[in-house]
C-alpha cells in the first residue's frame, strides 16, 4: 500500500513539472537586442533592379545587303533581335584576328549584319545575355557583333565578335538553322528600314540615314529622388551622419565621406576621399561592379545604357536613352550616371537626382532634322575639319531645363558628332549657317 502511495506522489510531481515546462515554453521571451540596433542597414531600393541584358545593349544595327544599307536604332526592333539570339547556341569561341584579310569586308560587306555596342563589352560579363556551350571563354572584348546571312555554310554558320576600336576578330560556331531563321525573319525585310550611305573616313565606316528623320520632343515633369533614401543606401553608417543645408543644395556627410545635392541640375555628387586607389581592376570586374552597385539601391530610374568604360581610371558612364533608343547628352551629366572606383569601395558616384518618368502628351510635338549627307557636308565645310578624326555622327537628344521655375525638362531631337574622342553637338541654328569651331 505504501508502494502504491510512493508512486502516486511521483506521477503526480511529474505531472506538475510538465505543466511548469510547458507554461514557460509558452511564454518565454529571448532577451535580444534589437536589430535596429546592431549595424543593420535595411535595403534601399529608389528605383528598379536590372538584368544586365537591360543595362548593356546594342544602339543601332545595319544590314548590309547588296550595295544597300539599311539600319535601325529603334528599341523595339533591336529587342526582338536580341531575343532571336538569345535562344541561339554559341560553341568553338576562337581568336581568329590573324585570319582576317580585310577587316572592313568582314564587317561592312555585303550580306553582314552589324550589332553595334556604343562601347567594348567583356565577354565574361555577355555569357549571362547569349548562350555559350563553353564554361570558359577567351578573354576579349567586342564592340559589334557581325553576322554573314547569305553565304551560309551546310555545316556549321559563323558570327563574329569585334572589338573595331582594337581590330580584334573572335569567331564562335553556332548552327546553320539559326542564321536560316535570321535570314528568313529579319533580313529579308529590311526594305521597311532607313536606308543609309557609307562614308569611309579610312579608319572607320560611319553609316548615315539617307532621309531626314522625323523624331519627337518631349516635355516632362520630373520627379525629386528622396535624398535620405540615397543617405541610407551610401553610407556605412547612416545614423552617423549629419545634414547641412547650403547654397543652392544640401550636404550629408560623416568623418570619411560626403554627398552633395545641387538644386540648380538637381544633381547628386557622393564623395569616398579614402577609396583614391592607383588599383586597375579587370573590364570585367570593373564594368560588373558598377552594375551590382546601383542594383543594390535599385538606381535604375530611367533607361540608362552602359555606354563608356575608361580603365585607367576607373570611370564607368551610363547614359539615358530616349524610349525610342536615341542617346540623350546634356553638358551639365544630367542625363548620366557615372562611377569611379578605389580598390575595394566607390569612390565617386555623381547622377541624376530625379526620375523623368513619363512624358507630358500635351506638349509633344514632331521635329524633322536634315540627312546625314547634309550635316556631314557642313561638318567638311568647318575650318580646320580632318575626317580621319570623326568618329560617330548620330541622331540624339539634347536635354535641357525649359525654366527653372516650371521645373520642366525639354529633350529636344538633335544631331551629335564625336570628333577626336569628344562629343559635339549640330543644332539646327548651326545648319542654318551659324559658324562655331570644333570642341
């Protein structure tokens, strides 16, 4: 009997601590910190994320068929050739530059096809936009992609990856079907396209629509980026940071950096003095990082291309792009985003503060701009011109303030020419026979 007491008062005692064990389980609370006051950032996103497809982009491309020339700068039609190519195969990538007799034939000749980048592109950074059966590649660069569409081969068609600044040629296989379907689907219709006409300035071949063009000047409303937003989102410790208001703008900073906002271009300039670096990082690691960059506070806030990569120092430019695939210039870098780099951080970031968004329809209106057989005449007629040293004459926008009070920005259709390394601009007070010397 005292046994069967003895293992009651057990049973029951067990019951109890059961309960106790449970009641705490339920309603205890860890004693942690905050997050907010560890060194945690939340993630900023002013604008949008982008796929690098998006950001590295052809700006033009010219079917050479017969003694014709045809061509394209429109976004929509570059975007359907670019997803053809997309859901191609690209195998036995080889440098072929010794091979190659006549470098201008095999670009510019009849039958090619030329995707022309604005700037060299790292093959390593490509591989995430075309399809390489390769796991590593050649280290090169390209600035156009060619393609011969007629003379196809039964086995094996070829497309080439050319670097026209370095004269380098590398070759990749892809299979005859491909290019079949290219022939069939975009080549044989380019009569619906802009015819152009070669000028050959020996060391290139620029290639000017016949017509004038019709284009569109727009008007917009910009809006303000929230500077705390990018306060957040550049430096280390934004907590640690103080704002001053100035002329014409504020000023944030903390012991080591320092971002201004000007008001008059609504232009952001961050500073990181201590991230000044001699280092020289690879194109590939140097044109990546400045992508993942303004991903990380999602600073894609209008169509900004990548159009500029200068090495040794660092500098990497991208610039807005009309929504129908025109290059916008401004001469205060309103309508671009540069970065240069230090060895492991930014060391200067300047940019847009504001986001166009869409433009106001009211105050659109159609501009008709002369050929490029006309502005290339004035350009012949300018004292001191060398024809060796131009090289690009595009069609563009300029943009511009309408007022400072109405806050609204113009983008008025314009011709752009790069001479001797530096753009210029040919307004139509300057065809009317306004002279100007070259800048």
């Amino acid at each position: 009997m005292r046994y069967e007491n003895i293992k009651s008062g057990v049973l029951i005692a067990l019951v109890l601590i059961s309960a106790i064990l449970t009641w705490n389980l339920w309603t205890y609370q860890p004693n942690h910190e905050k997050l907010n006051n560890a060194n945690y950032i939340e993630e900023v996103e002013i604008g949008e994320k982008k796929d690098i497809k998006k950001i590295i982009r052809p700006d033009r491309i010219l079917y050479h068929v017969k003694d014709q020339h045809y061509g394209t700068s429109n976004s929509n039609d570059i975007d359907k050739v670019m997803r053809e190519m997309g859901s191609w195969v690209f195998y036995d990538v080889e440098n072929d530059t010794e091979h190659v007799q006549n470098f201008k034939e095999l670009v510019h000749g009849k039958g090619k096809v030329e995707i022309v980048y604005p700037e060299g592109v790292p093959i390593e950074l490509y591989k995430g936009v075309l399809d390489f059966e390769e796991k590593k590649l050649p280290n090169f660069e390209f600035d156009r992609i060619v393609m011969d569409v007629e003379n196809l081969p039964k086995d094996s068609g070829t497309v080439y990856f050319v670097s026209y600044k370095n004269r380098e040629v590398y070759k990749a296989r892809v299979t005859p079907s491909f290019l079949n379907d290219f022939h069939r689907d975009f080549y044989k219709n380019v009569d619906q396209l802009p015819r152009f006409q070669a000028f050959d300035t020996e060391k290139r071949v620029i290639y000017l629509p016949e017509e004038a063009t019709v284009m569109v000047k727009y008007k917009y409303l910009p809006h303000n980026l929230n500077s705390e937003e990018f306060k957040e989102a550049l430096f280390n410790d934004p907590s640690s940071v103080k704002k001053s208001i100035v002329q014409d703008g504020e000023e944030y900073a903390d012991v080591s950096s320092l971002m201004n906002i000007d008001y008059r271009d609504n232009m952001l300039l961050y500073v990181n003095p201590g991230e000044s670096s001699d280092y020289i990082a690879r194109p590939y690691d140097l044109l990546k990082q400045s992508i993942d960059f303004i991903n990380e506070h999602g600073g894609w806030t209008d169509g900004y291309r990548f159009v500029s990569m200068d090495e040794i120092n660092q500098k990497v430019t991208f610039r807005l792009f009309s929504i129908e695939g025109y290059p916008v210039f401004n001469e205060r870098g309103m309508s671009e985003i540069t970065e240069v780099w230090g060895r492991n951080e930014i060391n200067k970031y300047i940019r847009p503060n504001f986001e166009l968004g869409f433009p106001l329809r009211t105050e659109m209106s159609s501009v008709t701009l002369p050929s490029g057989k006309e502005v290339l005449e004035y350009l012949q007629k300018r004292e001191g011109f060398k024809p060796h040293l131009l090289e690009e004459l595009i069609l563009g926008y300029r943009m511009d303030r309408v007022t400072e009070e109405q806050r609204l920005i113009v983008l008025e259709p314009t011709w752009f020419y790069r001479y001797d390394k530096a753009w210029g601009q040919i307004s139509q007070e300057d065809l009317g026979g306004l002279k100007r010397g070259l800048e």
